[in-house]
C-alpha cells in the first residue's frame, strides 16, 4: 500500500492504534523523544493559527462581495443561520444526554493528568505576533473593505496570502499531524489513561451521527415547509451528493454532484449555481454540530465552562473562522483551534483529542454540510421565485 495516497483518516486511526500498542512496550525515554516533537508541533501551530484565520477568513468574507445583491445576503443569512442553530442544537442535546451517555467515563477522563509524568527533552518557544481575537478583527476587516472597494489587488493579494497558508497546512500541517496524534495516544497510554479516552471516544462518535441525522432531517422538513415539497423526497434526491462526499471529504469537490441533485429537486440552474458553490464554503452545519460536541464533552469532563454563555459565544465565533475552511483538509477543525484555546480554555493535547476525534468523522460531518446545501437551495429558490 502507498503510504503517500492513504487518505488522512486511515493515518489517524493507524496513528492511534500504533500509539496505544507502542505505549505498552516503549521505554520513557523514547516516548519522550515523541514529547519533544509534540511540545515543538504544538507551539508551531499556536504561532500559525493566527496567520490561518487571516489567510482562511479573509479572502473568504472578500470573495462574498461578488454575487447577486439582496439574495448573496438572503443566501449568507440563511447559511449562517443554519450553521449558528446547529451548533446550538449541537450543545442543548449534550448538555442534556452526555451525563447518561459517558456516565463514568466524565470522571475517568476529569482524572487524566498528563502534565508531570513525562515531559519532553526540550522546547522551542514561538509566540504569535498577534493574538486569536486581534487575528479575527483584522481578518474581518481586511475581508469587509476589500469587498466593498472592490479592490482586485488587495483580492488578489489575499488569496495569494491564503494560497500560502493552504500550502503550508497541505505540506507541513496535514503530514505532521498523523505522528501529533501518535504521541498524544503514547503519551496516554504510557500514564495509564488511554482506556477511559477510547471508551468516551465510540460513545460521542455514535453519539454525533445520530445527532447529524437528526440535523439533516430537520433541515429539509424546513425547507419543505417553506417550499411544500415532500422534505423526504427531496432528502432522498440529495444522497447522492452525501454518498460522494463521503468519498472526497471535500465539500468544494462534491459541487457538481450537489449541483446537479439540487436541480433534479426542482431548483432553477441559475439559483443552484449561485448558492451551491457559495454554501459550499460557508454553509457547515455539521462540521459545527462535531465541533461543539466533542468540545462540550472535553469541557464538562475537565471541568471547563461549559455554560451556555460561553458556547454560545464560541459557535457564533466558529461560524465565522471557517469560511473557505472547506478547501483545506481538516480545515474545519484546524480554524477552530484559535478558538478553543482562547475561549474554551483548550490546552495543546486537548486540541490534539480535539483533531483526532474530528477528523475521524470527517467525511460524515462533510457529508452532512453538502447535503444540507440542497436545503439551503430549495429555500433560496423559492424566496426568489416570490420575489420575481
């Protein structure tokens, strides 16, 4: 098997497995060789993810500038919306099931302590120039302005800007983050902690696939309500599009099939044209509804704030940082990490059990955004046919 064209779930998973099994035989001084490189990663990333959000969030909110006026803002709302809800959703059914789910399991893990058994050799600070919030105000202001002056250049140089950014995620993050993750589970399993972590894991993944479903129905029950079409029916005409997603993991790759079915739902080529390829980069109610969830779980089992106030702050927030977060692999979960260290009090390896957990439903949660797209399209279709 080629290693290079194994998709980046297979070597998550690997990487878990590998971690768990060398943790029973490794000595500490190598798994501290691993520490190191994990210390040196994660500081790298904290100086990175401020330059992420710039490069991700502001060519995003630019590009919003072309489209067709009124119904560019209707289709935004409506994603945006939806997105926000999700989420939402996401922490109510947490906050409500996840002290039955997990049971024992939130106690297990509020006992795991990884701070003091093995450390690594050495570190290499690297602050970040700018912080998370200040990255996001300049982010959105670079995105605001540039939209409304029209401005090619500083369009032109923000893409660039994100080009490089993607570059850097596709060659260094993306391929680093497969031995990230292998020492955090060798780091787990060396202190004895990686029982509790993988029984909480098959619960809040099993957990999270009802709650997509769930998300998807609901979504299209709205839109056959606005629209009066049969909501099942149409669901059914979107599989397709969740089917291919399943496979690419890509939301921006799956556009024409969600093209496409959206059409055979009754959508007007020239409206599904407009906003499939736009709730493709800005239309992630999934993606989101994972997110908080395992982020709710970690929280209430580490004892951080896991009141509404907070999470409701956090995914208002998130709906923001991951536009364009779909042309990136994991480039959900990577514009979340400013966040979940700044305002949910994530430390380094809470974000890596934030990655690994993530990105093994991936292609679900990408799935869901797509299919959700078709909602979102028969919506914008109706408001326009009202509006003709």
């Amino acid at each position: 098997m080629n290693i290079k064209k194994m998709g980046l779930l297979p070597k998550i998973l690997i990487a878990i497995a590998l971690g768990i099994v060398c943790s029973f035989f490794l000595p500490g001084w190598a798994v501290r060789v691993f520490l190191t490189f994990n210390s040196i990663f994660s500081n790298f990333l904290g100086m990175f993810i401020p330059l992420l959000i710039i490069g991700l969030v502001a060519p995003g909110i630019a590009e919003l500038g072309k489209g067709a006026g009124k119904l560019l803002l209707i289709t935004v709302v409506l994603a945006y919306g939806s997105t926000v809800l999700s989420g939402a959703f996401a922490y109510g059914s947490c906050a409500a099931a996840y002290p039955y789910i997990l049971g024992n399991g939130l106690t297990a893990l509020g006992n795991m302590d990884m701070s003091n058994a093995l450390s690594p050799y050495f570190t290499i600070e690297m602050p970040a120039f700018i912080s998370v919030t200040t990255a996001l105000v300049l982010a959105f202001m670079l995105g605001l302005t540039t939209a409304a002056i029209e401005g090619t250049t500083m369009r032109g140089f923000l893409v660039d800007f994100r080009d490089i950014i993607t570059r850097v995620i596709k060659s260094v993050i993306i391929p680093c983050l497969p031995l990230y993750i292998f020492g955090i589970f060798l780091q787990m399993g060396a202190e004895g902690h990686v029982g509790a972590v993988l029984g909480a894991f098959l619960k809040i993944v099993g957990f999270i696939f009802l709650l997509h479903v769930t998300e998807l129905v609901f979504l299209f029950l709205v839109a056959g309500g606005v629209t009066r079409r049969n909501p099942f029916k149409a669901l059914v005409t979107m599989l397709p599009a969740y089917v291919t997603a399943l496979g690419t993991a890509s939301s921006a790759a799956t556009i024409p099939v969600t093209l496409q079915q959206a059409i055979k739902n009754g959508v007007r080529p020239e409206t599904a044209g407009f906003t499939v390829p736009l709730c493709a980069t800005i239309h992630m109610p999934c993606s989101i509804l994972k997110i908080t969830a395992v982020a709710y779980a970690i929280s209430l089992s580490m004892g951080l704030p896991c009141d509404f106030g907070t999470y409701i702050g956090f995914i208002m927030m998130l709906g923001i940082t991951m536009v364009a977060a779909p042309g990136v692999p994991g480039g959900a979960i990577m514009a979340a990490l400013g966040l979940l260290g700044s305002m949910l009090g994530f430390d380094a390896n809470l974000q890596g059990l934030m990655i690994a957990i993530y990105i093994a439903m991936d292609s679900f949660g990408t799935a869901g955004n797509v299919t959700g797209d078709g909602a979102i399209a028969l919506i914008v279709d109706h408001i326009r046919g009202d509006k003709a």
